[in-house]
C-alpha cells in the first residue's frame, strides 16, 4: 500500500492540471484500507501528501477494499463509482467529494517506468 500511495504521489505532483481540481481545497483526508494495511492521503490548498496516523475524526472520504481494487484506483485504470457498484470498493463520503477523488485518481496515471513496481 505504501508503495502505491508513493507513486501516485509522484504522478500527481507531474500533472499541474490535475492539481488545480485541488487548489482551493482547504482540507481533504482520504484513508485508504485494504486488508491490513491503511494509508492516508492528504490534499491541502494545491498540495498533495501522505500521512501515517490513526486519527480518524479528520478523515473527509474512507475506502476500503481488496488490494487489487484499490491498486486499481490509484493506478487510474479503474473508476471510483465502477468499482464501487460493482462492489469492489466501499466508499464512505458526501457524493460530491466522491466525485472530486474519483476525478483526481482516474487523471493521474503513473507514467510506464513505474508499471514495474505496481503488483
């Protein structure tokens, strides 16, 4: 999960258009879970970056799901609301913030140098 949390981070930070869907983000905490592990990603005002915590009153949108679904996501190779009809992802959020991530992850595709490491 760390690793796939990395390399999205370093293919948002590429893509300045993406960024701009972020910029008057105030506060935007998305906790990723899949089979033990969790990881957090934070927007904030243009800036995109990764926490380890177990704050949860914080978080804005959780997501839980099998590591497969989730790579899925972060990967940019699966849409949000695909995955979560098909009930692969569970998704707990205001539909409008739904919106907004699944927009952030399916524009930021790792570039091909990366593909090696995504399992």
């Amino acid at each position: 999960m760390e690793e796939m949390i990395r390399i999205f981070l370093s293919a948002i930070r590429k893509r300045s258009h993406v960024l701009k869907l972020i910029e008057t983000s105030e506060y935007l905490k998305i906790k990723l879970e899949c089979e033990d592990q969790e990881g957090f990603l934070v927007f904030h005002r243009g800036e995109v970056f990764s926490l380890v915590d177990n704050n949860d009153s914080t978080v804005t949108c959780e997501i839980n799901g099998q590591r497969d679904s989730v790579n899925s996501l972060l990967e940019g190779n699966g849409k949000l609301r695909i995955l979560i009809n098909q009930g692969q992802l569970k998704v707990k959020a205001p539909f409008r913030t739904i919106l907004l991530i699944e927009s952030i992850f399916y524009l930021t595709k790792p570039e091909d140098t990366y593909k090696k490491f995504i399992s």
